[in-house]
C-alpha cells in the first residue's frame, strides 16, 4: 500500500496536511523561501521528511507541500489516518461505483419481484454498508501500517520474487490461501453462539443484491478480511499485485452477489451458489471455489433451472426455495423478523 500512499499524498494529502497541520509560521516561511530559491535540499529538512520513490517502476516528485506539514510523509499516525480515510472513503468509491456497475448492466430485476425480497431492500443494503465500513476501516488500518512500515514480505521488483515462477503463481496461492480461510471463517460464523450476534445482518438479505455486497456487521466482514491481511505477511507478494488483489477481492465480492448465474461451474463459487448459501445458510460457505464446501461436506449444487432464463426467476423455483428457505429460517433464527415487499407490483430502484 506504500505506492497507493505515494501517489494519494502526491495528488491530494499534501495538501491537505500542510493546510490543516503545516509546520510553524517561521519554519514555513523559510521552507517557500527554499523553493522558489530551487533549494530543495535544505526544503527537505525542513519537516524531517527525505523522499524516496515507494517502487523502481516510477517516482513521484513530491511538490513543496510535503514538506510543509508538520507531520511528515513517513510519520506513523500521518500515515494511519490516510489509510483510514482511504480504506473508508476509496472503499466506498469502489463498492458504489461496481456495486451499481453490476446493478445496472448485469443485476437481474425480476429478483424485485421475488417472495422473499425485503421491503426497501436496496436502502437497507446501502445503509448497512455505510454503517459498516467506517469501523471496518478503522480496526484494518493496523495490517495496513503494519505493512507499509516495512514489517511484511513485500517486494518490488520482480526480479526479487523467490523464484522467476512465483512472480504468477502467487496468484492461485493467495486465491487457495484466502479461499480455504475464508470458508472456516465464515463457517465459524454460523456458530448459534456467533451467527445472531454477528452473522445475521448480511443474512438479512435472502435473495442479495449488488449492494448487500458489503452490508454486514462490522466484525463480521473484517473477519473475513483477516486472510487477505495476513497473506503478505507470511508469502511474499508483489507491491502491485497486492494493489491488484485488494481492488480484485471487493469486486468479486459484488459478483457473487450480483443474481446473474453464469458460472454453472463445478469449481467456482459463482453467484448462484452464493445465492443459495443466502437463502439455505448452511451450505456453499466458499468465496471463491467450493473445493472446501466439497471436502467439508457443506456444497450444495445449484439447480440446473437456475441457469435456464425461462425458469430461473419462475414461480414454481420461488415457491420451492420459500418453503425450504421458511423452514430452515425457524431452525436458524427462530421466527423470522425480516419485512418483505408484498407489494403487486415491485418499483425498480
């Protein structure tokens, strides 16, 4: 995340902190002397800041502002609160631009109409998100610092990767290391003693929408982040595949929320498994694959109709998922609080 923290503080936190935390009024006034004088050497201690390109493949040179705050680039708490702002805000700028990608371009509207879609499911979606991502944010920061202050196996160079190969087979190791992790994890929080505390508010959406993509608890969707966290600091991983990975993980994320069931796939966890995990809970617990769903005894195999446009939104498959979906509720929950759209005619949002 060092080169993210570059290119941010480049374009936007420099001026920022030197606004809301310059450095004293004489110091300042010496340090503009400096540059317009060209004399970025003696500029540069000015806050006790030196720069140094976070990778090989391309600098920055910062303008005079970064060295006219009083908390330089390279300072911890500097650097934990643009990682705090850039995980909450870039993170919401990321889900809502692909959430409503997805809702738009591939999102099936006919779920609208579905028994099972609460009343004004979308709102309470993005609500829950935007409830939820402001703590999420706040107890990931820590990973983040951690790595960016040199603790991790970064490297940035491929030719620094453990061997030639590794440079694409960190790739599927971080997909298998996330995905079998991530299925324990998320397994874990359909414990009866966890699931109501934790788990129930993303189980909230019984048919999701694009948006439900983030809309958890907030324990509960850092709990599932952790695998993606401590990846780095147990592999190597490339500084731009990590950018790359983390910007892949929230997008997949909205795919398998996205009601469109293309990946009629043995080995993918596409949407329609992740939809029948939101409507039969005890089963596909997988993000990516359903190897561990297989070998833990937990993979249901999604109907052929649901692949079928003819009959994937039919009223017989609702009727059928209802019913299963009604009783397993009981059993989970106990009665079932949630409120859902009766309406004859459903708005689209």
């Amino acid at each position: 995340m060092d080169i993210v923290l570059e290119v941010l503080d480049t374009f936007l936190f420099d001026y920022l902190y030197a606004a809301v935390l310059p450095t004293p009024a004489s110091g300042l006034i010496s340090q503009v002397s400096n540059v317009l004088n060209g004399n970025n050497s003696t500029l540069a201690n000015g806050n006790g800041y030196a720069y140094s390109p976070s990778t090989k493949y391309f600098s920055l040179e910062p303008s005079k502002y970064a060295y006219m705050s009083s908390l330089p680039r390279d300072n911890m708490y500097r650097q934990a609160i643009t990682l705090y702002l850039m995980t909450w805000i870039f993170g919401l700028i990321i889900y809502f631009i692909f959430a409503t990608l997805s809702y738009v371009f591939i999102f099936d509207k006919a779920t609208f109409n579905h028994p099972k879609y609460l009343k004004n499911q979308i709102r309470l979606e993005i609500k829950q998100t935007m409830q939820a991502m402001p703590v999420m944010a706040t107890i990931t920061v820590p990973f983040f610092l951690t790595e960016v202050r040199g603790y991790g196996k970064m490297y940035d160079s491929f030719d620094d990767a453990p061997f030639p190969m590794y440079n694409y087979l960190q790739f599927p190791l971080f997909i298998l290391f996330t995905d079998f992790w991530i299925y324990w994890i998320h397994r874990g929080l359909h414990h009866p003693l966890i699931y109501k505390r934790l788990h129930k508010p993303h189980h909230k959406w019984i048919m999701p929408t694009p948006y439900a993509s983030h809309a958890f608890h907030p324990l509960d969707g850092w709990s599932q982040s952790v695998p993606y966290h401590l990846f780095p600091f147990i592999f190597p991983l490339q500084k731009f595949a990590y950018v790359f990975l983390f910007v892949f993980i929230n997008f997949w994320t909205i795919l398998i929320h996205d009601g469109e069931y293309v990946a009629n796939s043995p080995i993918i966890n596409g949407a329609a498994c992740h939809t029948y995990h939101h409507l039969f809970f005890s089963c596909n617990f997988g993000q990516y694959t359903t190897l561990w769903d297989r070998l833990g005894g937990s993979y249901r195999q999604p109907d052929a109709d649901l692949f079928r446009r003819e009959t994937k939104m039919g009223k017989e498959q609702w009727k059928k998922q209802a019913k299963e979906m009604e009783k397993i509720v009981k059993e989970v929950e106990g009665e079932d609080d949630r409120t859902y759209d009766e309406a004859e005619t459903k708005k689209t949002l």
